[in-house]
C-alpha cells in the first residue's frame, strides 16, 4: 500500500497497524481455543433446482460463537487460520461435524437420503497427508455414501495444483466425492483451465449476478460464462440468488441450480429436514 502511493512518500508506522497486528494474534490465540472449545458451529444453506424449488443439497458455512465478541463470520477467521496453520484443525472440525450432521439427519428421517453435502476445503487442505483417508473413514463410519459429499476448491487453487493435490483430488473422484469449483469468475485465467479441471460442478460466483437485472450487458455476459461452463461439459450453479427476477433470468439462460438468500438463508441443522421435504420457492 505505501508502495502504491509513491515511491518517495515515506509511510510511518501508524498506531492502527500496531493495533491490527495486535488484533491478529489476539485472533490467532483465540481461535485456537475455539477449536477445542465447542465454540464453533456449522450453519447450512440450501441449494436448489431452479425449475422445481428442490432442495438437492447444503452447503456447510461455519461460523465462530465467541464469548466475548459474539458470533464471528467466516470472512474474518478463515484467512488468519490459513496462515497460522489452524486451518487443518479447523477443516477436520468441519469435515467431522459435517457428515456426523449427515448421519443424525439420515437417522431422524431415513427418507432423507436424497440430497448432498456441501463443505468448503482451503487450499491447504490438500496437503494433509491424511486427508482421502480421513473422509473415506468418515464416510464409512456413518455409513454415507461418498457420492453425497461435494468439496467446494476455488478455481486458483485447482489451477496451481501440485502433485500431492493432484494425488488427492485423483484419490477423492476415485471415491466417488463430488468436486467444485468455487467462486468461479472472481479468479483468473481460469477459462482455458475450465476444460483440464478435475471437478463435475462449478459454483458461479455471487458478484457475477449482482447487478445482472437491470444491466442487459451483464445478462449477456453471465449468459456467456454459462455457456462456457456447459460446453466444459460441467454444471452449473449460482449463488448470490435473491430475487425473483434473477431466479427467473438464469433459469432462462438454461442454469439448472441455484443458491441464495432468495431461496435460504444459512440456518441451524434443525430447520433443513423442513426444507427438504417442501420445496423452496420457486417460480
Ligand atoms: P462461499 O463458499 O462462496 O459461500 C458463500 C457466502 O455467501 C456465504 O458467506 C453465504 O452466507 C453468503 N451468501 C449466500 N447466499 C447469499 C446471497 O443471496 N447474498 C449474499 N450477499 N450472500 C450470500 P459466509 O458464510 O460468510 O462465508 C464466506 C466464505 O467463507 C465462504 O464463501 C467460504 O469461502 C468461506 N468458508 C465458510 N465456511 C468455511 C469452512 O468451513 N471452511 C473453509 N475453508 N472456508 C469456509
Ligand atoms: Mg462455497
Ligand atoms: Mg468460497
Ligand atoms: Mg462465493
């Protein structure tokens, strides 16, 4: 930053960065008793088929109950628990709760076996050495299918995949877990990738579809990136819904699935069998 104002203005250390710095590692320290501590908790948002209303999954979105400061939102721990290296305690948190939610819900309700389970997986995470063995594991101890689960990677971390990940990603399609890419469109160079990644899905980013209703030239385009994705042979899903009229648009663009406030909000496990059973709206 202090670059970007010249290369002859001298930045002095300003109190407010001492201040963030402190706050960082007051973070850092607090987050890993979270972990431990029972202070986290997973909230689940739906995902749908537009045409029917057909709830058809759950993402998983963790959030942080401090005592002190309230509930946390993923944006402002997520980055500092991959830094710090947090993020695998954190991640195998979320991977454990996920499916032991899979598993209550199947064991309330035994018909309830016809949707998926979406969790988001940093880049990091595929350099656990133990992570395939880990969710195959998981999955066979609640005795759930791995084709109900689907990993959420954004689209750079599949695109600078190493061998380790390679192995990973190759080992968990071998299991049959579904693979998605995440954010898509907020990265880069992502388009000519599209075709080579090992994934089935690909979300499509909210920022795409923002001011999509009244700006025809933005219609076009994420009509265009639509059709891009299905020429990849993938699926697609938006996220971000929150009108009708959005809803309305992609549908006519031929998107089959969607995820936004529009249809749920992120919510508590107990509020998911509800919506499974009835549709979400549609239109
Ligand atoms: P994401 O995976 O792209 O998730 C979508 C975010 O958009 C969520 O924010 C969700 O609450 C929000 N959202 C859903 N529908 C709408 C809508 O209609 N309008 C708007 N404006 N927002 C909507 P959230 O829960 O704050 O999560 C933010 C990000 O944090 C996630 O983005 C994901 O990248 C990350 N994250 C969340 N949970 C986990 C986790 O368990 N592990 C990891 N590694 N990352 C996570
Ligand atoms: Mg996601
Ligand atoms: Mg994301
Ligand atoms: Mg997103």
């Amino acid at each position: 930053q202090a670059k970007a104002r010249g290369r002859n203005n001298v930045q002095l250390f300003q109190p407010e960065m001492l201040d963030a710095v402190q706050e960082r590692s007051r973070i850092t320290a607090e987050l890993r008793t979270a972990v431990t501590g029972g202070e986290l908790a997973l909230v689940y948002q739906p995902v749908v088929e537009l045409a029917s209303g057909r709830v058809i999954g759950v993402e998983a979105l963790i959030r942080w109950h401090h005592p002190v400061r309230g509930t946390i939102m993923p944006g402002s721990f997520i980055g500092i628990a991959e830094e710090t290296g947090l993020i695998f305690e954190l991640g195998r948190w979320v991977l454990h709760e996920g499916l032991a939610q899979m598993r209550r819900w199947s064991q309330t309700d035994p018909d309830l076996t016809d949707f998926c389970l979406h969790i988001n997986l940093s880049a990091a995470e595929l350099l656990r050495t133990d992570l395939l063995e880990d969710i195959r594991d998981t999955l066979a101890n609640y005795g759930l299918d791995p084709r109900r689960l689907i990993l959420e990677i954004t689209e750079t971390v599949l695109m600078s995949r190493e061998t380790v990940q390679e192995q990973v990603l190759s080992g968990l399609r071998e299991l049959g877990v579904g693979l998605q890419i995440d954010d898509f469109g907020t990265g880069y160079s992502s388009i000519s990738y599209l075709r080579s990644l090992p994934a089935d899905t690909v979300k499509v980013d909210q920022s795409l579809i923002k001011d999509m209703e009244s700006d025809p030239r933005q219609q076009k385009f994420v009509s265009a990136i639509l059709q891009l994705i299905f020429a990849a042979g993938l699926n697609a899903t938006v996220e971000g819904i929150e009108t009708a009229e959005q809803a309305a648009q992609l549908e006519a663009m031929g998107c089959l699935y969607g995820q936004g406030y529009f249809y749920g909000y992120p919510g508590p496990a107990t509020e998911i069998p509800d919506q499974l059973r009835r549709p979400a709206r549609r239109l």
